[in-house]
C-alpha cells in the first residue's frame, strides 16, 4: 500500500472538532465534517477531506479519560510497518515506549507508541481499500495542494533520534544544512523522495513532537486567516531555501502545526 517508513496518515487529536473544522477549512481549505462520523464505532472521528475528493487524514475529538491520562491537542503522524507487534517490540527494544497498545481497525493494525526520546507517533499495517490491492497513501505530497508537504522533528538528541529512523523506519540523512548556533539541519531522504528534516530541540523548550507543514495557495492569506479565527502564529512568515515561504502557528485548542507555500499577496 506504501512504502515501509512512510508517513501514510496523520491525525489531529483535539478538544473541539467542531471548531477544528472551522479553522483549517479557513487556513488550508480542507472540509472537515460537522459531525461524527457514524462508522467510528462510537468514537468522535472526522475525515479531513481535500477539495481533489480525497483524505488528508483524521479528527479524533479527546475524550475525557484520554485528557486524564494526559492527551493534549496535538497533530500525530502514521508510520508505515508490515507487522505492527514486531515493530512495537524492536521500539520498545531500543527505548521507546507504548502509548496505546495495537488496536485491530477495519483500515488495519494501529498503535501509538514513542521514539526513545518520547516524541510520540503511530505505527501501522494498513489494509487496502476493498478491490485496490495496490493503493498507495497520497498524503503526503512535495508538490499537491492541500497535503502535508515536510515533517519536521525538533529532537532532544538529535544523533540518537536519527540512529532511531534509519533503523526502524529506512530514513537516510544525506545532505545537512548548517543553522549556525542552532546546529544542523539534517534532511530526511526515504523513499526517493525529501519528505523533512531532524534537527537539535533548543534547550528549555517544551516535549517533542513532530511538526507538519500543510501546502497553502498563499501564506499571507493563511496567516491572515489563522489570526482571524483564533489561532496563533509563532513564527513566520519566514522565506526557506527553495523560495517557499513558511508560517508556524497552533490553532484555536494549542496543537501547533506549519503551513509552506508562496508568499501570496
């Protein structure tokens, strides 16, 4: 279905969904449903649906006991493995942790689980759709409107958690660009394709966690609409080799995310 290692899903866990709907359809265009999707077996799980008709991931609103044990808005990606209990095994192995143990869905085999600096994210054996043996996630895309275009990992130990995806996930690190006292930043290759970067977390600053940029038409005209509907942006808009330009912000409930794309007017 997708190349192991590969980022085939992502989904944004969030205190209002409703509201999430409202932002990101605002700031990326996505059209988010206005309510739960019946099939989800009970949960409050929502499709991030693309103006092409297709699916740029997931809504899962956090339930109480989830916030009790300390879940927090916060975007998750999905990493492709072909046996989900022998990756969670060789993770654990190698110091990471399990989150939420493998839970056998209609899509496939899914658990949360942590890199060993605890950055958390999924592993899964997805199943194709029904007579597409061949489906390949397109949800991540280095040029396709709407799609998560970079993953970007602010690392505590920034050796240890590249040593963690080359082994377990097939990333390669080819090419660093220097960032001066910021220290390197190191490109992710996997797949042929450059899907993002790893670099050093600055000192003080709070848990890691993967960020993803989402591809914009215009960053002025995201950022506006970021500010316009309650989010907040951090930094940016900032121009990054390529001549793209980039905006970090979090939206209405604190999950923080990135937008890349022309400057826009």
């Amino acid at each position: 279905m997708s190349t192991t290692g590969s980022f085939i899903w992502y989904e944004l866990m969030t205190s209002d969904a409703t509201a999430a709907a409202k932002f990101y359809g605002a700031v990326v265009g996505w059209k988010i449903a206005d309510r739960a999707d019946p099939q989800a077996g009970g949960q409050d799980y929502r499709m991030i649906g693309r103006s092409d008709g297709g699916f740029s991931g997931g809504v899962l609103t956090l339930t109480h006991d989830m916030v009790q044990h300390g879940a927090r808005p916060t975007w998750l990606g999905y990493l492709h493995v072909r046996n989900v209990d022998a990756a969670v095994a060789a993770i654990e192995a190698d110091g990471g942790r399990t989150l939420m143990p493998k839970k056998d869905l209609p899509v496939g085999a899914i658990a949360m689980v942590t890199d060993p600096m605890g950055t958390p994210f999924y592993v899964m054996d997805p199943i194709p759709p029904p007579g597409k043996p061949a489906a390949r996630s397109d949800i991540f895309d280095v040029a396709a409107p709407e799609r998560v275009r970079w993953n970007e990992l602010a690392s505590p130990d920034l050796a240890r958690a590249k040593a963690f995806y080359v082994k377990h996930f097939g990333f390669a690190f080819n090419e660093v660009m220097p960032m001066g006292a910021m220290g390197d930043y190191c490109f992710i290759d996997h797949g042929g394709l450059r899907i993002g970067a790893i670099m050093q977390q600055p000192a003080g600053s709070p848990g890691a966690a993967w960020l993803f940029y989402f591809s914009v038409a215009s960053i002025a005209a995201a950022k506006a609409a970021i500010e316009r509907n309650g989010g907040k942006v951090m930094r940016g808009p900032q121009v990054v080799p390529g001549g793209d330009w980039i905006v970090i912000a979090t939206d209405p409930e604190g999950a923080a995310f990135g937008v890349v794309g022309p400057k826009g007017e």
